[in-house]
C-alpha cells in the first residue's frame, strides 16, 4: 500500500519523521488547516450551489461517484455534472487535452472522457456523503484550483439520492463526557501560503491510484472505517489513535472513548501529537472536516482513515443530518 509506507532513518539513537511520499514540504501543507476554516472549509451546501447555477455563473460540476450502482451517477446526478470516478480523478487532474478512454470501475469496463481542468472557474466536487467530495478539493486547493466539496455530498440535493441513515437507525455506541485523558496545550493555528502549485499535478496523480488497494473487512474506500470496526477495534489490544477534530466545548459535551482532541484550524500546528506509527482515525460531526484532514495527512504519510459518515451516526447525541433538498436531478451519462 503506497500510502501506508512509513519510512523511518535512524539518526544516532533517535528516529526522525517519516516524510511525505510525494515529498511534500510538510511546513506548506500544514497550513491549510486555518486558511480552510477561514474559509468555512472551501464547502458550498446544496442551496448555495442551486443559487450559483441558477444565476448563470461559470462553474464546473465534476461527480466523482462510481457510475453504476444503487446509488452511482447513473441512476440520477446534479444536472450537467461531469462524471470522473474518484479512482480515476489522477488521471483527469493531469490530462492536457480531451480524449476518451475505457477504464475498469469495479468490475465492469467504463468509457470515460477526460479534459483538462479549469483555471480561472469555480470547480465543485461531489461524491454520495461528502467524503471524496472533500478529499479531492483539498488537493485541487493546494494546487491552485478554485475548487469546492459540495456538503454532504450528492445526499444534500435531492432526497432520491440520499445515502444517510434514516432517522432510528443511528448507532448509539457509547460517549464519554469532560477534557478526555489527554488535554494538551495546543500551538495556535498556523496561516499563510499554503499552496504548492499546478506543477506538483503529475506527483499527486498517484493519490488517487493508491484508493484501488484491498481494504480489510470494516474498510472501504476512500480510505474509511465503519462504526463497528472502530467500536471494536477500540476494544482490541492494539486500538487506533482516534483524533476529533471539534471545537474544545463540543468535545467536552460528549466524545469517543480515548479520543485526542485537536480542533481543525489548529491542526497544522500540533502534528507533531499525532502518532507516525498507530492507525489514526479521523472524526467530525459529519464527514467535511475529517475527509480535509485525512487528505493531508495522507499526502504526508500518516497511516490515517476517516471514520465512515462521521459521529452523527455514532450516537444520536452528535444529531442528525439535515434532510435533503429536493432539486432536480436527471439519470443517464455526462461523462466529459
């Protein structure tokens, strides 16, 4: 598994960091953290989108779904969305003119047609809950493109495409109250130029490629866990690193067992808290915030997985997700 490499050099009695496999420099990275919570996580919801399209404004709809399905692009996507499956998204981020090609998705074969993206034009990225739609963006951003995840994914716009659980299915595994074991004294948030350019595109297209490995049962893709693999993992001899990512009073209301508590904005500035050698799992309310942040610590070497569909179906004291819009959708191919 590329990604889940860890190198380490051993250096007189001491070891230092694994570094990137894209041999990202850590210090530009590390501020996206803030620079995304200034910009309320580079997210656009549902209503704010239909606005956009409705005014006219250039934008360009990419659905990284898979195409077939219950629940792939075919059965109903966001009027004139493009469909990249999100395993092929490397090959789109580098591709210099259109052209077709036929690809395997799962186990049958695609025709995909790619082009080259945009500059100067917002990008908005969508997958069925959020979670490639956030990871993606996050790469995109940090390569200079004016991209966006759509929040909550594809679940937000219409309720035909909704994958969340109804409500009296949510899990209620347990929570626990107070600061947590571990309450360190947090550096604060780390701003700046947090960009690496539209040159470092062909080293990041091996991102993608690298969500094709076999997941164990309780995994799937884009790099996730399910409640009940977490739940007992947590129980095992050798538990995960949880990571939560929420504000301070909402991690005192009530949080996973043996959670570390390290709010998003300042998250570039306390890497050095989280471990280089544990699984570490990522979870936020939803998925928006954990899906960023897996994306960067994956690009920088972390074993990391963002826990399936986020706390709000850990246990009904997190909420439940706001119920879809209904605007319009329509089935068939937009494929480039």
């Amino acid at each position: 598994m590329l990604l889940g490499v860890l190198i380490w050099v051993q250096e007189g009695s001491r070891q230092t960091e694994p570094r990137s496999p894209y041999g990202i420099p850590e210090d530009i990275v590390a501020r996206y953290f803030a620079d995304a919570t200034h910009r309320h996580g580079y997210q656009v919801t549902a209503s704010t989108l239909h606005s956009w399209l409705a005014s006219g404004k250039p934008i360009l709809l990419i659905d990284v779904r898979q195409p077939n399905g219950t629940d792939g692009y075919n059965k109903g996507h966001i009027p004139g969305a493009y469909n990249i499956p999100l395993q092929w998204f490397g090959t789109e981020l580098t591709a210099t003119h259109r052209f077709t090609r036929s690809v395997r998705v799962g186990s049958a074969t695609e025709t995909i047609q790619f082009f080259p993206l945009p500059t100067h034009i917002p990008i908005v990225i969508m997958c069925y809950d959020g979670n490639g739609g956030e990871m993606t963006p996050v790469v995109l951003r940090l390569l200079g493109y004016h991209a966006y995840g759509l929040t909550d994914g594809v679940s937000s716009w219409n309720a035909k495409l909704d994958v969340w659980p109804v409500i009296g299915t949510f899990s209620d595994f347990p929570v626990v109250t107070g600061p947590g074991s571990k309450g360190p004294n947090l550096n604060p948030a780390v701003t700046g130029r947090d960009l690496l350019g539209y040159s470092w595109k062909t080293r990041l297209e091996p991102f993608w490629h690298g969500l094709n490995h076999p997941y164990p049962v309780g995994y799937s893709r884009p790099w996730t866990i399910n409640k009940e693999a977490l739940w007992a993992l947590l129980a095992g001899p050798h538990p995960p690193e949880v990571l939560d990512l929420r504000s301070r009073a909402q991690f005192r209301a009530g949080h996973i067992g043996q959670s570390l508590n390290i709010p998003f904005a300042q998250l570039g500035a306390n890497l050095a808290l989280i471990s280089r050698t544990r699984q570490v799992v990522l979870v936020s309310r939803t998925l928006q915030d954990a899906a960023q942040a897996n994306a960067i610590l994956r690009l920088m070497g972390y074993h990391s997985y963002v826990l399936e569909k986020g706390l709000a179906i850990w246990n009904s004291q997190f909420g439940t997700i706001d119920p879809p819009y209904h605007f319009p959708i329509v089935p068939g191919l937009k494929r480039g």
